[in-house]
C-alpha cells in the first residue's frame, strides 16, 4: 500500500511539473484527476483548455521510476461548454464540494480544478454536496472509460482478435448509457477494427458504427 501511495504521489507530482511544455501558460484550463488504488488505473489526470484541446495522463508500469503516459485529447460541445461553465459557476471550483458525513461508498477521490488569467482554485470530493459537480465529475470518467477501452481495443486487435466482438458490443452499451463520453478520441482505434480483415464482420461492423457516431458529449 506504501509503494502505491508513492507511485501516485510521484505521478501527480510529475503531472504538475508537465503542465504547460505546449506554451500553455497562461491558457485557462481545467485538471480532473482522480484516484482509487483498487482500480486500474489506480490514478489518471484529464486537462482540458477551451478550445477543447487537452491530454489524458496515466501512471505506467509498477515502479517508482515509472514515467507517466501522456495522450493528447479532445473534448467537443456541449461537455466543453459545460466544464468552463461549471468553473465559472463555481468560483473556479474554489469551493466546499465535498458532502459531509456522506455514507456513500468510496468511488474514487476527484479532483476538479481550474487555472486560468482570471483566477484559479480546487475541490476534492469522494462524493459531492452539489449533483451537478459530481455529474461532471462523472462524465469526466466517461471520457477516461473511453481512452482506456482503446487500450483494450488496440491490444484485443494485436493479441485476441475474438474478444473485439464482445468488448465493442460492451463499449456499444456504455456509449448508449453515456458512460463512454467522446469516442472520436479512440477514432484510429476503431477504424483500425473496422478496416482490419483478419477481424470478425461483425466486430469490423460494430466499429464501423462507432467510429461514425458523432462526438456530442452530454
């Protein structure tokens, strides 16, 4: 559990010192990080600026020394909008979010923050006093599930070609119930599939459909 704490805390440490390498600075932007040592991955950051350009961080390997994995992201309207609303609304998240003697279960630590020429701040929150923070929070892990189902994809592709099926039927679901947000993020991804003749027909077609669905958010 130590060795844990230490990779997350050197994660989020070097998360930091990675911001703004892009002549970021300046820019307004939002950091979502979240963390829970049960799940893989243990710990991620999201930042989003407002144009929409962004990149999704994660810790890699087992170790200490590990550098994190960055990919660069997109996010469209009206998530966009709706995150810099949310900051604005808010107080830059420079708020109390989280919901005293709340007896729901631990789900993950979120973090929301906002950094930006008119100011900044941050709220840590297992689970939020305000539905509306914990519904951003929420999507916010959709766009994380989607990244990370890409990984899957793309290793299922090179590896075990006859679990695409089932695991694009499975992202098919969650894109229905808006637990996948943003799928145009995992685009090369999915017209690999689709294009990929040793692959099931039916799995290239559930790509097809996927890859064509418009990015709308929520």
């Amino acid at each position: 559990m130590k060795t844990t704490a230490a990779i997350l805390t050197l994660f989020f440490a070097g998360t930091v010192l990675a911001h703004n390498p892009d002549g970021s600075a300046g820019r307004a932007g939002i950091r979502f990080t979240f963390e829970n040592p049960k799940l893989e991955p243990a710990a991620y950051s999201l930042q989003i600026y407002e144009d929409g350009s962004g990149s999704y961080t994660t810790p890699i390997g087992g170790d200490s020394d590990s550098q994190p994995e960055v990919r660069t992201i997109r996010i469209h309207e009206p998530l966009r909008a709706k995150l810099f609303q949310a900051a604005h609304a808010y107080h830059f998240f420079a708020v109390d979010c989280e919901a005293p003697h709340s007896r729901v279960a631990f789900t993950g630590k979120k973090t929301l923050a906002y950094t930006g020429p008119d100011g900044t701040g941050s709220c840590t929150f297992n689970y939020s006093r305000d539905q509306s923070l914990n519904q951003i929070a929420t999507d916010l892990i959709g766009v994380a599930y989607t990244l990370e189902e890409g990984d899957r994809l793309k290793s299922e592709q090179l590896h075990d070609r006859l679990s695409l099926d089932a695991e694009l039927e499975s992202l098919a679901d969650a894109a229905q119930e808006h637990r996948a947000l943003e799928l145009g993020n995992i685009a090369p991804e999915l017209e690999s599939i689709a294009n990929d003749e040793a692959v099931l027909q039916r799995a290239r077609a559930r790509a097809r459909v996927l890859v064509s669905e418009p990015d709308t958010g929520r």
